[in-house]
C-alpha cells in the first residue's frame, strides 16, 4: 500500500517549498529527487511512483519560483545559486526529519545533479545517482544548430524578457517551465564560463566537490544534446572523494529511437533502465544499514 502527500517546507532565506512524498506503508529508505531546470516536478511523479513500489519512499519538490513552489514573476531574484544552497539543502534536512533512521538517498536530474556534485543533497548519504548533468558551457553542446538555438535563448531572448517581464516564459520558447529572471540570467553567465560555476569564484565549486563522499552514480545517454558523455565526465571529475560510477545508455540498447536529456526519467524507460537504478539503490540502502 502507498501513500502520496503534499507538504510546504520552510526554507531559511524565506518563502516555502511545495514538495510531495510518494511513501509505501514500511519504507526500506528515502529518497529526495532534485529537478533539473524549468521540470516539475510532476514530471518524475512515475519514476517517484515506481521506486515507492519497490520500497523507497521518494520526495520530489518544485524549487521557489518554479511549478507549486510560487509564480517566477514573485520570485524574480532568485537565481540557481539560491536554488543549490538554499532550497535543496532545506528539502534534505526536512527529509531527514520526516524518515529518521532510513538510508537517505538522492537523485539530480541536469541541475539537480549539481545539486549533488556540489554537496547541497545533505551529508551522510547511502548513495546519490547524478543523471545526465554536465558541465553547461555552450561552447561544448556538439551541433552547431543547437548551440545557436540555446546561445539565443539564454543570452537574448530570456534576459530581455526577464527585464520586461519579471521572469522568463520558458514554457513559450522550449526550455519547460517559466523561470525567475534571476535564474535564467544566472544560467547564462555561468553557460559562458569555460568550466561553468567552477570558474565562478563566489560558488567555492571545487572545494565543496572535493567535500563529497560516499558511491556515486551518474548516468547519461549517448543522444543527450546537452549533457554529452564528456561534459558529464567533466563534472565527476571534481567529485574526488566520492566513489563515481558511470554508466553512459544508448537509444538501441534501451530499445527506443532516442532518449535525450529527460528520456532516462520517463515512463518508457521503466523496463530497460529503472530496474538497473533501482538495484543500484537497493544495494547501497542495504549496505548502509549493515
């Protein structure tokens, strides 16, 4: 038997976080899924579904001002640098709270794997899985087409809208959901950076890479646009006192025409991937409470 539930967590620089916990009745360890980008959350309620299925108790949570978590136009200053060291850090410790004793685990999907990578999914983890997250500087993404398109999106369309507007409509230009101006102008001055927020001084990014620990999965595809095997490689480099595993999916071994850079948290992969992630967690949770 499984229960969802929807609850408001405080965070400690102000406003709240919208989250929802999808729980089976005697939960073997829990689990916090931090979003990528302009993704509700509503978008990894399946995957959240299926590791309750199976005995993980999953959280997953809108950062403020995206999705439940508030309208981007009432939240204009919040960039990702808010995101990383305030809303997951909050979600985390709430989590931990709410399910003492289990192995907590983590996922980060794009920036949610930043989240991870830069030690903002709390301390004390049984395991984190990173998936397709990377090294977002533009210059790296392979075609030409794609690289014009996101450099247009991210350094004149979406400020210019976010100085008009209050926030950016991104859910009009094909990035997802509508954004905080903050955050989409954050995102572009870090995309022009050559190692990202690892060249931003004010992030301490390799310090607190090199602060986590614990096993480590980190997952992409071969089709990714974005977060190509390479730039995934760039990021887990920096995790230097983790145990990284990689593993990279193709569209022909997972039996699709293509995945992409959300496709390995879609429904259609729950037979060729899900159960190679869930194993993985599973073996970390039982190790964890040996």
């Amino acid at each position: 038997m499984r229960t969802n539930e929807t609850v408001r967590i405080p965070v400690a620089t102000g406003g709240a976080i919208t989250a929802t916990i999808f729980s089976p009745a005697s939960p073997e360890a829990v689990l916090v899924v931090h979003s990528a980008t302009a993704t509700p959350q509503g978008f990894y309620a399946s995957f959240a579904e299926y590791l309750a299925g199976n005995g993980i108790a999953t959280v997953t949570y809108d950062y403020r001002g995206t999705g439940l978590s508030g309208a981007p136009r009432d939240h204009r200053d919040l960039g990702m640098r808010d995101w990383i060291s305030a809303d997951a850090p909050a979600v985390a410790a709430w989590t931990a709270e709410r399910f003492p004793g289990l192995p907590r685990l983590a996922l980060g999907h794009s920036l949610g794997g930043h989240v991870i990578a830069l030690g903002a999914a709390g301390t004390g983890l049984a395991a984190s899985v990173i998936v397709a997250s990377h090294l977002a500087n533009l210059r790296t993404i392979p075609s030409r087409l794609e690289r014009a398109r996101v450099r247009l999106l991210l350094h004149v369309l979406g400020p210019a809208f976010g100085r008009l507007l209050g926030y950016v409509p991104a859910s009009k230009m094909g990035l997802g959901e509508d954004l905080p101006a903050a955050a989409m102008k954050q995102w572009g001055a870090w995309a022009r950076l050559e190692n990202y927020f690892f060249d931003d001084p004010s992030m301490r990014a390799r310090e607190r890479s090199a602060a986590v620990t614990g096993p480590v999965l980190a997952v992409g595809t071969s089709d990714d646009p974005w977060s190509t095997p390479p730039q995934m490689d760039a990021l887990t480099r920096h995790l230097t006192g983790a145990e990284v595993e990689r593993r990279t999916y193709t569209p022909a071994g997972a039996g699709v025409p293509a995945i992409g850079h959300h496709g390995l948290l879609r429904r259609s992969m729950r037979d060729a991937v899900w159960p190679e992630l869930l194993a993985w967690l599973h073996a970390h949770a039982a190790k964890a409470t040996r």
